[in-house]
C-alpha cells in the first residue's frame, strides 16, 4: 500500500488532511448572514479514478451595508470530517442589491490526491458532505456559518450491456448481460459492485422511452444476467438508480432485431 501523506500546495492553498470538526455553530459580529447555498447547481458531485472535478458553490450573503465577499471555504464528510477537497482562496461576487450579493468559489477534487488525503479507506469518505463558509460585509461585519448546506459526493459508476444473439425469431429466448462497477479511489480502478438491484429496461422499435422490464441483483464481481422473452424489436438497456455513496448509471442500449 503507498505511504499516506497529507497534501498541501503552495501560495496558501488549502491543505488535504484530515478536518475536525468543532460542532456546529454560528458565530461572528453584526447583522451580515448566508440566505441561501446552492452546491454544483444542486445536483451531486460525481467523482470517477482520473478526472479532475470542480464544481461551484454560489452562496448568497445579505448585510444592509452590502457584502464585501467570502473569507474561508471549507466541505467535508459530515459524518467523518475527512475531506479531499480544496478550495485555492478564490471567489467572486455579484452584487444583487444594494443589500445581497451572490459569492461563487470553486471546489476541486482531484482523484490522484484522495487516497493520500487521509489514513482510512478513502471510499468511506463518499456519502453526504456539508458546507461551512465565513462571509464579510463592507461595515467589517463577519460571519462565520457552519454546514449551511449539505450535499452528496459519490464514487461514479460504470454499467455496460451485451445482448445476445443481436437478432432472433419472435417468441424466442435471449440473454442480456452485464457489468455495474464503481470508482474505487484507492487505486484509482474500477471494481464490480456486488449485491445491487439494477433494472432491465426496453424501449420498442419506433417509440421513445425504455420502460422497467424486470430487477435483477449484482453477483459478486458485480456481473448481470437474465434470460428474456423476445416479442419485437428494439434496444435493451440496464439502469442502475444508485445510491448514497455512488452515482446513477445508465447504459448504453443495445438493439435487438427480429428475423
């Protein structure tokens, strides 16, 4: 196994180690406060073994002498406090009113630091993360405001399906098979996703939507099987919902045609 480090980059960037956290709590001076967080648009963020992710957070500050602008940016595990995220110091703001103001940073997350970032399992740290941020005003007002939003950081998910044979007489047998597999960001590989209910779906020759034929479980290296009844042409398709610690996949169809 490599050693574990913690990462830190220079100029002041944010470190990747092991966050405590104090309890929650808000505190500052005056009257300036977070009205509203909004993370990555509100969906979650999806994290594979190679790309790097960056993804906004837009919080929106109101104080009656204007905003000035965030101080500190800070996301975690809210079960754990682990993070492997940075944010490098960075924002704007839009000014709205005289009054509120809407301040974006960015957060990264690069996969090739997150198995160095802490001393566990690093695919523990997926699941429901939280947001804490300190804001200021332009009378010196402060804020510093804990888990003002919380949101969900997965492992992403790979799904594939084969169907065979690609073309049968009506009323006839066939097999659909397959693979669910997950990020594991360990070693930055796939890995098959045991003991998960995926959903067989087809969609007819000529119309537009796929529609739920039957469920069937993941075995132990992650693999689908299920055998089907033929009675027309079309595409078949796995669909995987996900959960709280990996991401919703869809595969690829692939079609069927009648002789």
């Amino acid at each position: 196994m490599r050693g574990r480090t913690a990462w830190a980059a220079a100029g002041g960037a944010a470190a990747l180690v092991l966050v405590t956290a104090t309890g929650a709590h808000a505190e500052g001076r005056g009257d300036v406060r977070v009205v509203k967080t909004v993370v990555n648009g509100g969906g979650n963020v999806i994290v594979g073994t190679a790309k790097t992710i960056r993804y906004p957070v837009d919080i929106t500050v109101k104080d009656n002498s204007g905003v000035k602008g965030l101080t500190d940016v800070a996301t975690f595990n809210k079960s754990s406090a682990l993070t492997f995220a940075t944010w490098n110091d960075d924002s704007s703001c839009t000014k709205k009113t005289a009054t509120t103001s809407v301040c974006r940073a960015t957060i990264t997350i690069d996969p090739a630091w997150i198995a160095d970032s802490d001393t566990i399992d690093s695919n523990k740290v997926a699941g429901v993360w939280r947001l804490d941020a300190t804001v200021k005003a332009k009378d010196g007002d402060y804020w510093i405001s804990d888990d003002i939003a919380d949101y969900k950081v997965k492992r992403a998910a790979q799904l594939t399906t084969v169907i065979g044979p690609e073309k049968v007489a009506k009323n006839a047998k066939v097999t659909v098979t397959g693979k669910l597999s997950r990020a594991n960001w360990e070693d930055l590989k796939y890995h098959g996703y045991p003991g998960q209910q995926v959903r067989l779906q087809f969609k007819k020759k000529g119309t537009a939507h796929y529609g739920t034929v039957k469920t069937v479980p993941t075995n132990g290296t992650g693999q689908l099987s299920t055998k089907v009844t033929v009675t027309s042409a079309g595409s078949w398709r796995w669909y995987f919902p996900g959960t709280t610690t990996t991401s919703l996949k869809t595969s690829t169809g692939d079609t069927l045609n009648l002789k």
